[in-house]
C-alpha cells in the first residue's frame, strides 16, 4: 500500500517522527489554506486548512509504512494531536467516515490521479485568542504578528517564511505588505 503524507508547512521542513520514503513534492492536491491557528506551542499563526480560504498548492510525500493507522499515527505523534481527536488527522480512506467532505473528496480524486492507495494530512482547525475553530480577522492575524517581539517574533516571522512561497494566501500578502516578512529563498 503506497501512502502520502499531505502537507504545507512546518512538516516540510521539520517531519519529526515521519518516516518518509520520498522527499517532498510539490505536486499535491489544492486545499483551502490560511494562517489562521495560533499554535498551542509557540506564538506563530499556522497553516490550516479553512473552509473559506482560497485553494492553494500542497506538497507531498510517500510514508515509510503500508498501514493507515501506522501513518495516521505517525502523524498525530509529529502534530501533538490527543488521541481524543482523530478528526484532527485527515485520512483517505477515511476509518471516521466523513463521506462528502470536500477536502477529502479533493484528496480522494488526487490519489486516484496518482495511483497511490491512501493519505493523511493534518486536519487542525482555526484557532485563535484560545478559541478552537475562531479564525482570526485579516487585521486581528496582523496585530496578533506585530504586537509579538524577541524570540516569540523571530520563530513566528520564521514560520511565515519557510511555508513554500507558492502558498500565497491572502494574509501571507499581508505578512510581506505589512510586516515585511517575504519567503525565503
């Protein structure tokens, strides 16, 4: 069973306990992405998926493992999700049966394109000022940047400039425009 990680930020450059089998692609499927959760363990607001974002490029790569919950595993450990919310690890096939999910459906059709059997990405949703699914407003997520300093700064601002510059969300324009914080080279 051949089975992709999907992904968008910090499991591109930090995999953690993924055992991958491949290196990153960028070829994955288009999801709706936006900076919109405010990490439980640093001050930077991460890349989710958010039903109203705009679709946006992912990468993606093979797993070292033929088991989906060996994978989906593995990628709870590296995001730190409690076993209490397997919702927060999406999966095609998906054991929680979330049939008519557009992300999934999205995924689902991208794996059939590929020939690949199975995936997993990270399903975590908006979160802000400690509030599980509260996206933050445009004007908010730059306050929330610009009001941080020292080391809480330079780890967000790092975040924000390692997330592949293809990913052009309408707030990472207004990370550059605003906080000057363009991608990295």
């Amino acid at each position: 069973m051949k089975i992709a990680c999907i992904a968008w930020g910090s499991l591109i450059w930090e995999p953690g306990p993924l055992k991958l089998a491949s290196g990153w692609r960028p070829d994955g499927p288009h999801l709706p992405l936006e900076f919109v959760r405010d990490s439980d363990d640093s001050d930077e607001l991460a890349v989710v998926l958010h039903p109203s974002a705009p679709l946006m490029p992912t990468y993606w790569a093979l797993l070292d493992t033929s088991s989906i919950d060996a994978a989906r595993e593995m990628l709870r450990e590296r995001e730190k999700i409690r076993p209490e919310y397997p919702q927060w690890v999406g999966t095609v096939p998906d054991p929680l049966e979330r049939a008519g999910d557009a992300v999934s459906d999205t995924v689902a059709s991208w794996l059939h394109a590929r020939e690949l059997d199975a995936a997993v990405w990270t399903a975590l949703p908006a979160k802000f000022a400690k509030v599980s699914e509260r996206a933050p407003s445009a004007h908010e997520a730059i306050a929330f940047l610009a009001g941080l300093s020292g080391e809480q700064r330079e780890k967000a601002e790092s975040y924000v400039r390692k997330v592949p510059p293809e990913i052009r969300t309408l707030y990472r324009t207004l990370f550059e425009e605003k906080l000057g914080w363009t991608p990295e080279d």
